[in-house]
C-alpha cells in the first residue's frame, strides 16, 4: 500500500475478510457502485477520466449542490480528505490513479453513530477496490456468448436481457448477444457503425476507426475499433466489437473502456480478443 495518512495505514493493516460487508447493499449506476450498510454509512466507487486532482475537486462541487456544509480538508499524502463541519456527517474521500487515463474515486459518507466501521470501509475500499458484489447486489445473473457464461471480475456488475447481457467494470464494459433476424455478421457491423459515426458528427467529436482481424468466443472474425476523442471524463473513449455469423444467428460482442486503445481489459478479451 502506498503511503498514506497514519489513520488509513491503521485501519487498512488489518486483514481484508476483518472488513464487514453483510447486510450492506450494492446499487450499480453507469461508472459507479453504491454500497449502503446496516450501519448508515454509504460509500461510493466511482471511475473517471479525469486526473484525481480534478476528481476530488469534481466530488466537492456535488456536495455543495446537494447543500450540504461539510468543508473537506487534507488529511494524507495521497489526496485523502475528511470532512468536517458541526451537526454533519464526516466525509471521506480519495482519488486514486489505477491505470492511465483513469482514476478511481472511493467517498464514504459517515452518518451512523459507530464511524469506526465506516471507516475501515473506506480503508479498504480505498487500498483494494470493490469487494466481492456477488451477495451485495438485489439480482446475480451472469451472461453467457455460444453457450459459455462469462467472467466476471471482483467488484464488476453482471446483467442479463433477452438476447445476452454485459459485465460493468467501472468504465470498462463487456456487452455480448446472439441474434436473430438482422442479417449477416458484416451488416449488422456496418450498421452499427454508421450509427456511430452519425452519433459523433452530430456531437462535433473526431472518431478514428479501423478494422483488424479478432476472435470472438474464439471463432475469428472481423472486428471495428473506434477511438472517440471526447472531453466527457465519464464516457468510454475506446470501442472494439465484432460478430460472426453461426446457426442462422449473429454472435456479437462489443467491449468499451478507457485507457490504452491497443489494449482491451481483461474482463473483454474472455470473449472479444484484437489481432488474430
């Protein structure tokens, strides 16, 4: 762990499984988990693009939206911040970079009458990320491509819908189906991406696309990249999909992330793999 306050190094010196995650309940939104506990402390883990610097300072600015007067201050060498105001909650917050180009945003709010608790959340949450959701969220379902079920990482957020599902991780997005009716592999492909470009000439952003050889649940295939160069710190500037036709279906799957365009995440190249 890298340095930090003399309150994280305490906290988070204890083993991972001391932490208490039962009773608490994960609410996914977009880039973002929300975990409430028993206890009334909430915390937050948020992915963006911008540096942590602008993150905090982004998280302080909806705090005030919301009317709320803590005041956060410094309190570690990595950007770690409690607030502090009389007859209010106190707030934690870090910005920590976890790979180029991203940042990963841990906030705890401490409203229940034992911190202590909360606070160790933070700890943990701030030095090693989300726990596993599997038992924290309201429905588990993992989606499978041609008959196999998908990986999911600790801390990402399956779903399943009529034609297959995805894997949210953060930013980063894994989306497969298997379809019927709408023509072969390459049109769909097409389709997709002349919805694509008109999305962002609509929006003025520049798009760079290609196409390169890939596999997709291992059958080769033809895949699109796009790289959207787009100031939205919250959106997925990298696209890869691909799709094969198999048993009168398409099977398609579409990884989007941020960070290195020549290198997908993990979560995607189960299914989705470039150059091959």
């Amino acid at each position: 762990m890298p340095p930090a306050s003399a309150l994280l190094v305490l906290l988070a010196a204890g083993r991972s499984d001391a932490v208490p995650w039962a009773g608490c309940v994960a609410e996914p939104d977009r880039a973002r988990v929300l975990l409430a506990c028993p206890d009334d402390s909430v915390c937050t883990v948020a992915e963006s693009r911008l540096p942590p610097d602008e993150a905090i300072t982004a998280f302080e600015a909806t705090i005030h939206q919301v009317g709320s007067r803590v005041v956060l201050r410094e309190e570690g060498s990595r950007g770690v911040r409690r607030g502090q105001a009389p007859g209010e909650p106190d707030v934690l917050v870090a910005a920590d970079p976890v790979r180029p180009g991203v940042t990963r945003l841990v906030s705890c709010v401490l409203a229940g009458p034992d911190a202590r608790r909360g606070e160790a959340r933070f700890a943990e949450l701030h030095a090693r990320g989300l726990p596993p959701l599997q038992d924290l969220l309201a429905r588990w379902a993992v989606p499978s491509l041609a008959g196999r079920p998908l990986v999911v990482p600790q801390g990402c957020v399956p779903a399943v819908d009529a034609t297959g599902g995805r894997v949210d991780c953060g930013l980063d997005q894994l989306v497969v189906a298997t379809l019927t009716g709408t023509g072969p592999a390459a049109d769909l492909l097409a389709a997709a991406g002349g919805r694509l470009d008109a999305l962002a000439r609509a929006r003025g952003v520049r798009i760079e696309t290609s196409e390169r050889p890939c596999t997709v649940a291992g059958v080769p295939a033809t895949c699109r990249r796009d790289v959207l160069h787009s100031e939205d710190p919250l959106e997925t500037p990298c696209q890869l999909v691909g799709a094969w036709d198999g048993d009168g279906r398409v099977h398609l799957a579409r990884c989007a992330w941020a960070g290195d365009p020549d290198a997908p995440p993990a979560v995607c190249t189960q299914v989705i793999r470039p150059g091959r």
